[in-house]
C-alpha cells in the first residue's frame, strides 16, 4: 500500500493539531514525519509517529514549548530545549548553527533539555540545503551495552555528517553507533525479514540477524564492536559538557525517553572555496568511489545519503510505502 506525501502530511498535521500544536508547527512537525517516511526511512516517519503521539497525551512532550538561548559566546551558543517538540527545536538550533557559520565560517549550538529529534539526517540535509557542512548527534536512554558490559549503560548515539553540493545531491551520512537502530530492528520485525548481518544478541548470548530475538535482550551491538562503544561513550561526554544537560545516565532515570542533548555544528566551506571548487573536489572523490568493483555482479557502491535521493524520487512519483495497520491508526486518530 502506497499513499501520497500530500496525504501523508494532511493527517499528521490534523493529528497534531488535535493534540495541542499550533497550527503552523503541526503543518511543519507533520512535514518531518512524512519526509523522513519520503526518505526511506520509515522508522522514523509513519511508524514512529503513533508513539510519538503517545508522549503528547501522557504530557511528556509540551507542544507549545519552543528552545530558547541561554548563552551565547562568539561563534557557540547553550540552548534549552525545554522538552518541547524534538525536531522543531532541533531545526531550529540548526538554523542558528548555519547562521552563525554564515556570519564567522563555523556556528555550534548546543542544545540540550530538547526531545528526540526523530531522524538525525534531516538536520544533515538541512545544513546542507544551506551550503553547509554539518555535523550533529544526539545522546539517548541507556539502550546499549559498553563493550565487555552485558547491561545497558551507553546510548546508540545517532551522528549524522553532511557536505553540500550545488545540484542538491548532498552527500549525508547519518548513523547510529549500534550495528543497526532500534528503528531498523523494529522495521525488520514488522517485515518478518532478518538483519543483513549480525545486530545484537539473543538470549543463549550468541550474535544474532533476528530482530524477534534480539528484542528479547535488547543487547545491541556497537558498530565496530569497541570501536562504536567507545565513540557512544565520547559523544555523549561532549554533548553533556557543552549543553550541561542530561547525560545518558541521567536518561536513564526518567519514565520515557525524554531530555535528550544534542549539539548542531555548521561549517561554511565558501570560506575557503568557490562551490565549483568544492563541487569538483567531491564529485571526483565519489567517482572514485563509485568505480569501485562490486562484490556482487550487476550491483553497485552508493555514497552517504545516495539510496535515500533514490528513494525521494522514486516515492514523490509512486507514493509512499505504508504498513497498512499503522496507516489505519492514524486515520483513526
């Protein structure tokens, strides 16, 4: 089953609306939603909107909340998320990262108090969009084991990196430091179909590619194996210092996944460069990349962020794949 992006974002913004939103942040959360669903990436669109609606009717998120400034020095600024809305406020602080790179060739904000910011890529895109490098993460609950630990002690901290080109083809990494996210995992599950390879643990404590199994234990696995525990770890210290808001640890103690620290740096490379300039630069570098043999034949080598212009186009002109269930849910909301 497919359905129009239009479509899509007509019934998140009715939802949210009903829900307490004012009329233009609706129409503007509801168009994250349903472009990360446009992306590709469903887990955190239309199937990650009904438990985003959940937190608004316990009051865990005020949807009237907005990140204000708290201190500005130079080229950084301390935000206060306030637990409102996690992507708006992260655009937001974005936006101002841009800005102050535009003004001094580099801006960070460091936003912390802030919600989950759904999918970390659409504030890569974002700072692209606008002639910026960007690089941000976000921490999260304890939802990972440290390497060597069996318990959850250190969050799957989402990092996203992105370097703009003029045509809009934007290189965008966006990445948990787990093999796989939550919101992989729970996609696979909801399709029956197993991880590419090996994600977490099942409950014998052997390496396992069933998402069924690995909800069991929840005992994902960091990308790299030490190497992504010991990144997860150093995110979240510098998130933590620079917002002074919660750590994962702090997370941890509160009912929902609510409070997040996140940190939005822009880097403006015309500072340096001509967009010509940074043009050829990056499109020799993936040419290189992309003549690389494929280890399956009639495959191909994609970079960062390649697979979801893919998926844009294909789903602007088809429409967007839906699991009829959730559909059904939110209409009904």
């Amino acid at each position: 089953m497919r359905i129009k992006y239009e479509d899509m974002v007509k019934e998140f913004t009715r939802v949210l609306e009903k829900k307490g939103f004012p009329p233009q942040d609706a129409a503007d959360a509801a168009m994250i939603f349903a472009q990360n669903s446009l992306a590709g990436v469903y887990s955190h669109g239309l199937n990650r909107f009904p438990r985003f609606v959940t937190y608004l009717e316990k009051g865990s998120i005020d949807p009237s909340a907005r990140a204000t400034c708290e201190m500005s020095m130079g080229i950084m600024e301390r935000w206060d998320g306030h637990r409102g809305f996690g992507p708006l406020n992260a655009k937001r602080a974005m936006d101002r990262a841009c800005e102050l790179a535009r003004a001094n060739g580099a801006g960070i904000v460091a936003l912390g108090n802030n919600n989950h910011w759904m999918r970390g890529g659409t504030y890569g895109w974002q700072a692209a969009d606008q002639g910026c490098i960007g690089i941000c993460w976000s921490n999260t609950m304890p939802n990972m084991p440290a390497w060597g630990g069996k318990n959850r002690k250190i969050g799957n901290n989402p990092l996203v990196m992105s370097v703009p080109r003029s045509n809009g083809e934007h290189v965008v990494l966006d990445c948990a430091v787990s093999q796989f996210s939550y919101g992989k995992i729970e996609q696979c599950k909801l399709q029956g179909t197993q991880l590419p390879v090996p994600g977490g643990y099942d409950t014998k404590g052997n390496l396992s590619t069933d998402p069924v199994e690995i909800e069991k234990t929840w005992r994902v696995l960091p990308m790299g194996y030490w190497k992504g525990s010991g990144l997860s770890i150093v995110l979240d210290l510098i998130a933590t210092v620079l917002s002074n808001g919660n750590s994962v640890a702090k997370i941890g103690t509160f009912d929902d996944e609510v409070g997040l620290t996140q940190i939005m740096i822009a880097i403006d490379p015309s500072r340096f460069n001509t967009a010509e300039e940074t043009d050829a630069i990056i499109d020799a570098i993936l040419a290189d990349v992309k003549s690389s043999e494929p280890v399956k034949e009639g495959e191909a080598v994609y970079y960062p962020g390649e697979l979801a212009l893919r998926s844009i186009k294909e789903n602007k002109e088809l429409g967007i794949p839906v699991v009829e269930e959730i559909w059904d849910e939110v209409l009904h909301m």
